[in-house]
C-alpha cells in the first residue's frame, strides 16, 4: 500500500474466487444463495435458502467475508457481503478483495457505487437475459485516494451503512405494524356485521349470556325476491 493516491483497475483490488463443491451437504454447507435472495442496492443479505429442503443444483462455493455479484441483469445493481459459508447460482461472481492497494473494507462500497454499476451495465453482453463477466469487470479504472483518506472515507461509509440498515429496518416495523393493524380492523368489521355471508344477521359475541334474547334483534327472513328499486 502506499500514501499518495492512485489510479488502478478493479482487477488490480478485486479477484474472483472460483471454488466448486460436488457434495455441499457432505462438505458441511446448508444454506444457498440465488439471485432472487440478493436486494437491488443493498450490501445486505436477508433470506437464503436451505441446500437439504430445496436440493439446489449449485456448486459454486463462497465463504463469509466474500462479495456476491449478480452478473445477469447486473442493472438490479444486486450485490451483497456473505455473512456465512454456502454455495451460490452460477448467475453469481463470486469475489474477494486484494489488499496490495487498499483497504479490503472498501471494496463493497466500490461495488455499490454508481461508477462501478455503469461500467458493469456497460460492458453486459446478450439481448434479453444480459450478462457480465468479471473479465471485463476487471478493466475498469478507478482512482483510489492515500490510505489515510481510505480510513476516513471508510469510517463515514460504516457510518452511513449502519444508519441505513437501522432506518430500513424501522420502515420494515412500521409496515408489518400497519399489516397488522389493518388485519385487526378487518376482523372487528367481520365481527361486527356476523355472518360474513349475510351482513344482516348480528354478531351475538357482542352480547353476554346474561342478555336476554328480546335483546337480540333477529334479521328479517328474506323473501329471495329482488328489492325493488325507488327512483
């Protein structure tokens, strides 16, 4: 590493990492990764699947700490940090950092920028299913600032992550609250009015046992005849 700032190619910080397993479950891997389990723009892995239930056909392996790139319809913008060991669709480039230039730690960040996404939306090849390869991945230029700058760029990125996750994880709460709320109003309407099927006939969970029936208003027994109309 040095101190001054430099210009380099994304093949020069990044390598790609091209480890197979014929038997996942055998080598002790359980869980995998599909394209449809990364977020568009998040560095973020939230769902995965399970190798002994879905019996996946993938023998791509990643191991925690590795970047998982979407390389088809890489304008989803998904790539994702592994928080764990598995195996992963072949629809994904697995990657790792080289720490010659820079500081590993920033790598995702140059994953997820707008230059980086560009470039890989560029460089796509294929009409209706376009793909990227890390080959051409690899030539992209990129000029990295000195390393004293790398820590503090990579402080305030931590930063700007975290409050992210946490604003996103609020906004989550608050639609699973109003989900719930909105179920609840719906149970109440259906309570209220009784029998779903008729709305005429009331609900007598509304009323005690100590209620007598007089009480109870009893629905008028339908003719199954049209109303008629007034205008």
């Amino acid at each position: 590493m040095t101190n001054k700032k430099q210009t380099v190619k994304f093949g020069d910080i990044c390598r790609e990492v091209k480890l197979s397993s014929k038997d996942p479950l055998a080598e002790g891997y359980d869980k995998y990764i599909g394209l449809e389990h990364l977020d568009s723009s998040s560095l973020k892995i939230k769902r995965w699947g399970s190798i002994a239930e879905d019996k996946p056909s993938f023998t791509r392996v990643f191991k925690k700490g590795h970047i998982l790139f979407g390389k088809r319809r890489s304008y989803l913008k998904k790539a994702a940090i592994a928080e764990f060991d598995g195996v992963c669709s072949g629809n994904i480039i697995v990657m790792e950092p080289q720490v010659d230039f820079m500081l590993p730690e920033l790598l995702p960040f140059i994953v997820q920028s707008e230059k980086f996404w560009d470039w890989a939306i560029k460089i796509s090849s294929g009409s209706l299913s376009p793909r990227t390869k890390f080959k051409g991945l690899s030539a992209l230029e990129l000029t990295l600032p000195s390393i004293e700058e790398q820590y503090k760029r990579l402080s305030v990125l931590n930063k700007a992550m975290a409050a992210f996750e946490k604003n996103n994880f609020a906004l989550g709460s608050l639609a699973t609250l109003r989900k719930s709320f909105c179920c609840f109003q719906c149970v109440v309407r259906r309570m209220g009015k009784g029998d779903s099927r008729n709305p005429s006939t009331p609900n007598k969970a509304f009323y005690t046992k100590s209620t007598p029936d007089s009480q109870i208003p009893i629905p008028a027994q339908s003719t199954g005849k049209m109303p008629r109309r007034t205008y």
